[in-house]
C-alpha cells in the first residue's frame, strides 16, 4: 500500500494557502513554490542513509556524518515540474537531475512522452520525481514506469496537491512509490482539474496561458 505524507507544517500551508489565491502574481507564485520545494526536500530527505567520515576542525579530530553512496536524483517532469525542481536544489545542490517531458493529451488526458534524460548510474540511485499537480496520476504513473524501467534504488513521487482519484490510481499502479504532497484536495474535475486545487500549475509558474 503506497504511503501518503502530507506535510501539513504550518510553513507548508501557510505558503500553499498564498499560492491558491487567484490574485497571486506569477512571481510570487513562483517564489512561494520554491520555497516551499525547499521545505518538501527536506521532508522528503529524512531518511537518506548517512556515513561516517573522519574530519579535522581547527579544534581537534572528529567523526562526522555525510550523506552516503551515491548522490540523489531528482527528476522533473516537465514542464511544471521545473518550478519544485528548483526549490529542491537550493537544498541539495549536489544532486543529479532528470527530465521526462510529458503532455497530458487534452481529450483523452493520456500521458505522451516526448523527452527523455536521466543521469547516468541509476540503478545506483535513490530517485525522487517532482511534479505540483497529482491529479488523473497519468503523467506521474508514465513517468514512474519509465524510470524504473532502469532500477533504480528507489522512487520517491513529491507534489504540491493532489486529489483522491490521483493517489488512487497511483496507488494501484506503483504502490511501492510513496507520496510526498502539501494537501490532498477535494475531487478531480471533468477536465482533470484539481478542486479547490490552485488552476493549471505550469500557466501559474511560468505565467502563461
Ligand atoms: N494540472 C494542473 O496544472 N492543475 C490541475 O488542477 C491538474 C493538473
């Protein structure tokens, strides 16, 4: 059974909250989401294995901690993806990224793959994929499949929102694959919409329409 974390810090949702406005500007909408990608990263984090190194401070000799194996990989799913991507960075700017472009097919809602990069090494790598809006899970499940067609460690999946109908599907297709999202909304829309939800993520974060 897929494990659901809603992040329910009272940062988290106080910036979710400025981001739903319709009113919020596309700058401030943007710096809210990277803030807030900040705060997912490191929630999403906890639980990396660490090591021990020796080191020297100007004191004396110590035993400290550093994050183990090989490095993180977030992958982006474009577009709207970019907008977590960078917030996630600002946390951990050592990590590998990822592209997977998809579209969401507007009649059918289907995911098409258009674009395809990955780091090398992945079967060696823990694997977050980032994108605001879980909503139909079609794009998110492509995505998913896709990746671990290279076996990577493991596959983390971290929104913004989502909905009932988005985590149940992802649930039923990649129940190994936890969730990371700020708030599961109410329901899903005809048109594969988010309600109360924020709009359409991308539009919100490059300002386009
Ligand atoms: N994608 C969006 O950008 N918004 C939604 O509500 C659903 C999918």
């Amino acid at each position: 059974m897929t494990q659901v974390h809603v992040l329910d810090h009272p940062l988290v949702q106080h910036k979710l909250t400025l981001m739903r406005k319709k009113e919020a500007s596309t700058n401030s909408f943007r710096r809210l989401l990277g803030e807030l990608a900040s705060l997912m990263a490191y929630e999403v984090t906890r639980d990396m294995a660490l090591s021990d190194i020796e080191i020297e401070t100007p004191m004396e000799t110590m035993t400290g901690k550093v994050i183990d194996g090989k490095k993180l990989v977030f992958v982006s799913i474009l577009r709207a993806g970019t907008g977590i991507l960078d917030g996630m960075l600002n946390v951990v700017p050592g990590a590998r990224v990822g592209h997977i472009g998809l579209y969401r097919d507007p009649k059918t809602l289907v995911a098409v793959e258009y674009y395809f990069k990955m780091p090398q090494d992945m079967h060696e790598r823990d694997v977050v994929v980032v994108d605001p809006m879980l909503a139909t899970g079609n794009s998110a499940i492509a995505a998913v499949e896709r990746i671990k067609e290279l076996r990577p460690k493991s596959i983390k999946f971290v929104c913004l929102l989502t909905c009932p109908e988005g985590v149940a599907a992802m649930q039923k297709a990649h129940p190994d694959v936890p969730i990371y999202t700020a708030a599961i909304d109410r329901e899903l829309n005809d048109h594969g919409y988010i309600l109360p939800g924020l709009g359409d993520a991308g539009d919100r974060i490059f300002g386009t329409k």
